[in-house]
C-alpha cells in the first residue's frame, strides 16, 4: 500500500531533550515536506526536500533540523524541544517531474508532540 | 498564489449531495484549483484539481465557473466519513521548490444522520 508512515505518533517530552520524529515514504517520491499544524494558523511548512540531500528552510525552521540521506526517509530533528514546540507535525511527499509541474502531496497521519 | 475564500461551515444530510464553494477572484490564468480533505487531525487527503474544465473522479467533482473567479466541490452522497475540514487551494502550474500549500482556515463540513 502506498502510503507515507510517521513515528512515534504520539509523543510527550521535557524541555532540552533531543528527539527525532521519523518519517518514511514508499512510492520513491523526490520530494518530502514537514508542516506543523496550530490552532488557528493552519498548516506551516518547516523544512522541505527536492531529492536526497537536497534540503531547504521553509516557513518555520527555527528550532528544527532535518536530513535527507535516503530518497524514503526524511527525519525531523529536534535538537532541544521548548514547550512552543508543541504540535501536531505532518511529514509529505510528491512526485516532481522534469517541468516541476505540481503534484498533490501525500500526508503521513501525524505526530502530535508535547515539549513540557 | 491566489488567495481563497471558503465559508467557516457547513452542515449536509447524509445521502445528500454537499457543494462546498470556493472563491478565489484573483487567481490567474495559469494557477490551478486543489482541494483537500482533514479529518479530525489526520494527514490531510487530496481530493481533486483542475483548471478550467469541470473535473470528476472517484471521490468529488469539481465544477470551476467559466471566468474561473470561484468553484464548487461537489460531493455527490455524502457519508458520516466525509466529516472533516475541506481546504481549497490554489497553486500555479509548475511548483516552486518549496511546494508549499497554504491551507488556510477551510470549510467544516458536517454530514448530519
């Protein structure tokens, strides 16, 4: 099943102390995106990647890093959660084409994180 | 890209077809219209895109009006699991690298027994 897999799913923390939320694609998509979901301000984009080893700050990178080793997975790295840090996070993915004609993106089922 | 219009909710009996609108008066000519889906905090789903012409697949239609300022998702029987939030975007034809999707606020569609 095609399908874009995120771990752990849930998740609650303290202040300072490193984490990684792992994300996982199997339809050889170049493309990988983070987002994290706030009441109230819908949907911002943290980091992005066109292809492995390719990545790029979104909106809201403060606070994040990422890698890109593998074409399937895209980690989000926490290097010292803070309470603001709370959220729901969502990693997606895409095809991109030679034209980088837009593709709709497939969304994992989320991670909700709560940084005390 | 352009900016959308949607209204906050909408309340639909099930089995009855729910049109969600979109305004979107500034898009321009090359820009496409997307609609997503989120249930209850899920990833949100892709439903459907289009230009110009009207679009049906297996899960809604789009109907996009002739000056393409606004459109309407269709979704033809309603379930109690078409519950959710529906996001209406739009996004030119070829993706810039970050391939950002603003979803804004979307309509709150509730299927009501």
């Amino acid at each position: 099943e095609a399908q874009v897999t995120q771990n752990p799913r849930y998740l609650i923390t303290v202040t300072g102390k490193k984490l990684t939320v792992t994300c996982s694609q199997n339809m050889n998509h170049e493309y990988m995106s983070w987002y994290r979901q706030d009441p109230g301000l819908g949907l911002r984009q943290i980091y992005y990647s066109m292809n492995v080893e390719v990545t790029d700050k979104g909106d809201v990178p403060e606070g994040y890093k990422v890698s890109r080793k593998e074409k399937r997975n895209f980690p989000l790295i926490l290097e010292s959660p803070s309470p603001n840090q709370t959220s729901l996070y969502f990693c997606a993915s895409s095809w991109t084409t030679g034209l980088g004609l837009y593709n709709e993106q497939f969304f994992g089922p989320g991670t909700r994180l709560t940084v005390l | 890209d352009a900016k959308t219009t949607q209204p906050t909710s909408m309340d639909c009996a099930e089995g009855r077809a729910a049109n969600l609108p979109c305004n979107h008066s500034t898009i321009s000519g090359n820009e496409y219209v997307y609609w997503y889906r989120q249930i209850h905090s899920q990833g949100p789903q892709y439903i459907i895109h289009g230009l110009k012409n009207n679009e049906t697949n297996e899960m809604a239609s789009l109907i996009i009006t002739e000056d393409r300022k606004s459109s309407t998702l269709i979704l033809p029987h309603a379930t109690l699991r078409d519950t959710a939030v529906y996001y209406c975007i739009v996004r030119g034809e070829y993706q810039t690298g970050a391939n950002n999707l603003f979803f804004g606020t979307g309509t709150r569609l509730t299927v009501i027994p």
